[in-house]
C-alpha cells in the first residue's frame, strides 16, 4: 500500500542532511510552509542552499531561517523587501552568498530540472550584469543567454488538499512555486490542511500529480499573513 | 524646482489608459503602473495578470476581506473577476516569456532613446539587488510601456543617451510617458507623440537629455 501521510512535520524532515539544497515554496507568505520551515530550525540542518523566490519577511517562516544562520546560500528573485531584515543583515555582513535570478529564469531552471531538461536558452536577462559570464547564442534572430537547471535534495511546499498518493491542489495564489519546486526536488514534502480519501480529488482538477510528492504533511488552517509590503 | 505643467499621477495613468485598447492582457508593473487599473475607461474589458499566477486579477477587497493567499506582485491582497484563473509560476512566467501578453507597463530609472530599460538596481554600491520579474516582463510582451516622472528628484532628465544604472533589458522599451509627454522610442529615436497642456516644446526639450522628434 502506498501511503505518503506523514504523521508530523518532524517526521517527515528527519533525513535533511547538512549542506542539502532546498527549494521552499511561496511568494512572499502566501504559500511558504511556515510549519516544515519550523520543523527544518527544530531539525538543526546547517549550511544549506535556499531556492525561494525571496528572503523572508518579518521574524518568522523562512526569515527565521536565516536568523538562525542554517543558510549559506540563497538563490532567489527579490531579497530586499521592507521586512526582509533578517536577510539584509546577513548580506551586508557577508555571511550569506546571494544568487539572484530573474523571476522567470528561477521558475524555468526549476521547471527544467524537473522535466530532465539540462539547460536552455532564453532571451531574457540579455546584455544585462545578470547574465555576465553565461554563454549567449542568436536564435531566431534574437540574442539569447544560457541558463542551468535548478536540481533540489528536498522541497518544501504548502498546498491545500492531498491524499495518500500525494495528489495535491492548492489555494489561489499560494499555488505559485509549489508544482514546479515538487517536480525539481528528489524528496518533495506538501503540507495540506486537509487529507482526502483516494478518488475524492477531482481528477480533473488535480494540480500537482502524486508522483513528484513524497510525503504529506496535514497541518490545521491558520489564516496566512500578510507581510512584504508597506502598509498604506 | 521649475515650475512646469505637469500632469498628475492620476492623469498620467489615465493617458496610459487610453492607450490600452479593448480585449488586451495586461501586466502593470509595481509601483506608478498600479494607478492604471483605476482609469480603464468604462466598457472596455482588459485583462490583468499577475506574475505570482493569476489572469483576471480585480481591485482591492473591502476592509476586513483581505485574503493574504490571494495577492498582487507587491504582495497586497487583491481579488480575482469573475472568468479569472490562477496557474503556477512557471505558467505565469510562460504567459511573459512566450510573448503571450500584449502590453506590460512598467516603472524606470532611466529609459533610452533606442528603448533600454534600467529600472531595478541603482547600482549604489550598498543597495542590496533585487530583480523579481522586471527582465522577463522588459522583454517578453508584445509591448512594453514606462511610465515615470520626467525628471528624477535632482532635476535630470530620466529619458537619457545610454541609461547609466544597470540594465534591465536592451531595446525593449516602445513608449514612455511621463509627467510632461508621451514619447516613442526605438530605432528611430525619440518621437514626441503627446505633450502636456501649456508646456512649450522648447520647455519640454530643455529638460530632456536627449534630441526629440515631432511625429
């Protein structure tokens, strides 16, 4: 029988090794597992490579991460937000090597990792400091830059219904990262705050196929907050 | 300061409106391009996507009704229309890239007569870099507009020869407007094709960096 429930957060993070690369889901905190987040501090996994589209908001989720100094590298779009303080110290003290990337490179490399794709090319970023370095080629008639696939050992995610083949569908935009990361990553973790019996999922409405998770994570609802932006 | 006509933020973006024609899908950067949605004239259906994964995206929701899973790409909570989806980032991103979007408009630092964009990094050398989706969007529309105050606060012209801060994608800008003109770029240079009440053309080339054209 397959069965991918995990019983608690703790259990299902056990096996993080040090130095591991791991993709976390979210844009801002709409979609960022704060409670595998949480799991991953208690954990205690050290130098390990981030991919998340930023660099923390506030004092909690992935912030706290990076307070408590497990992060040696974050490949990411948008560090520097008006709460992103966690993450701005470490940088300005040099004790977090920061790869930034275009917002659509990170979601392609990652998307190409989990398709089997090695690299391709893509105009954007051309002729910018973003690119410096990387092998460009015409194609088309357009000057296009070289970009690698983004391979992760874990991936955390938070989606909203699973079941125990790892079907998962997710909320409005919290959905942003999570398919691609699941597919990029060798173990996959999705909080859901609902587990359903096998065939209660609307097979047409399944977002991320069971295959590319390997273990669910059921979690209660708590409103997400709002974080990232300045208040008017 | 001088004291030129301007026009206000509110009827820059309304002129930005006008220029959005019915039917289109639309990515408003962060920032001046927000005020866009506000002016859409009656009657005209426009399409607003999102980066972080919606087609659809409507107005603020009432005090009390903030959905902070349900946000725009500044991470404010937004609300979805009726007919609107929501899709994964590297969908979202396919949308840009794969030239999919007819207009996206955009804020800037500089913007050169030939159309390059420098709109994310000053380049100051303790300012922490951040890029989010400014180099898919530059390049990936069928169009891509700016829209920024004339002058930076120091009075020099934002519309320059070669944009001195960092690039953001080359030749990819097709129209600028600002607080004093609507002005075309590309190939062909800097064609004034709009210019604010009251304000003399003279006026308008005195505070500009670069040599314009009349259409």
């Amino acid at each position: 029988m397959i069965d991918k429930i995990a019983h608690s957060a703790a259990a299902a993070l056990a096996d993080v090794k040090d130095g591991a690369t791991v993709m976390i889901g979210g844009f801002g905190t709409a979609g960022l597992p704060d409670e595998l987040i949480a799991a991953l501090i208690d954990q205690g996994a050290r130098d390990l490579v981030v991919v998340n589209n930023n660099a923390g908001n506030g004092d909690t989720g992935l912030a706290a991460l990076l307070g408590a100094g497990r992060v040696r590298k974050i490949i990411c779009s948008f560090p520097r937000q008006v709460d992103s303080w966690h993450f701005d110290k470490l940088y300005r003290e040099g004790r977090i090597e920061l790869e930034l990337v275009p917002q659509g490179n990170l979601a392609e490399r990652i998307r190409a990792a989990g398709a089997g794709i090695g690299a391709f090319f893509t105009p954007t970023g051309y002729g910018t400091v973003l690119a410096q370095g990387k092998e460009t080629r015409e194609i088309d008639g357009r000057m296009q830059v070289l970009e690698y696939a983004i391979h992760a050992d874990v991936a955390l995610i938070k989606a909203e219904r699973g079941d125990r083949w790892g079907n998962l569908t997710y909320r409005k935009t919290a959905r942003n990262f999570g398919p691609v990361m699941a597919m990029a990553a060798r173990c996959t973790v999705a909080t859901v705050h609902e587990v359903v019996e096998l065939g209660a999922l609307d097979p047409e409405a399944v977002v991320t196929p069971g295959i590319f998770v390997q273990r669910v994570v059921p979690i209660p609802r708590t409103a997400t907050r709002g974080a990232g932006f300045k208040a008017a | 300061m001088d004291a030129l006509p301007r026009w206000t933020r509110d009827q820059m973006a309304a002129r930005v409106a006008r220029d959005i024609p019915d039917g289109s899908v639309v990515n408003l950067g962060i920032g001046l391009p927000t005020l866009i949605a506000n002016h859409l004239p009656e009657g005209r259906e426009v399409i607003l996507q999102s980066e972080n994964g919606i087609l659809g995206m409507g107005p603020a929701p009432a005090a009390g009704q903030e959905d902070y899973d349900l946000t725009n790409a500044g991470k404010q909570p937004v609300t979805l229309l009726p007919g609107g989806a929501y899709f994964h980032h590297a969908d979202s991103f396919a949308m840009m890239r794969g030239g999919h979007l007819d207009i996206c408009v955009l804020g800037a630092f500089q913007v050169s007569a030939r159309g390059d964009l420098a709109n994310w990094h000053t380049g100051a050398h303790d300012a922490i870099p951040a890029v989010g989706g400014a180099m898919d969007l530059a390049i990936g529309a069928k169009r891509t507009f700016v829209m920024m105050e004339h002058l930076t606060k120091a009075g020099q012209s934002k519309l320059v020869e070669t944009c001195t801060y960092p690039l953001t994608g080359l030749a990819c800008v097709s129209r600028v407007y600002t607080d004093l003109a609507v002005i075309d770029v590309g190939p062909r240079g800097a064609v004034v094709v709009d210019i604010v009440d009251g304000l003399e053309w003279d006026a308008l080339q005195a505070v500009t960096a670069v040599a314009l054209a009349r259409a």
